[in-house]
C-alpha cells in the first residue's frame, strides 16, 4: 500500500500529489479521517499518554 495525499478541489473531485498506477474507469479506495469528536478526544488523550509506557531509561523515545 502507499500513501499519497491528495488535494480537495470540490465534493467530488480530488486533485492527487502524484501520479496513481491506474487506469481511467479503475475502482480505488480512498480513506477520509471523520471530524467526530469522540475521535478527536481518543487522539488527543492517546497522544498524551503514549511515552507513560515506556521506561524513562528508554533514551529512544526522548525526541517523540
């Protein structure tokens, strides 16, 4: 799978970053995040808590 991100130029047509290996008529599936704020809230207290589970001796983890 690659990951491209594309540009919304309106409801129904997207303008892609780079060239896609498909050819017109071609079916491909496109993922878009909702705005729920249910979702929101997990992330942010997800992000919050991610390095709570890590030693704090585990150096690797000090620049994330």
């Amino acid at each position: 799978m690659k990951i491209i991100s594309a540009k919304v130029l309106d409801a129904t047509h997207l303008e892609l970053s780079e060239p896609i290996p498909a050819k017109t008529g071609d079916l491909i599936e496109i993922s878009i995040p909702d705005d729920d704020e249910n979702d929101r809230l997990w992330k942010v207290t997800a992000s919050q808590k991610f390095l709570s589970a890590y030693d704090a001796d585990d150096s690797i983890y000090d620049d994330l």
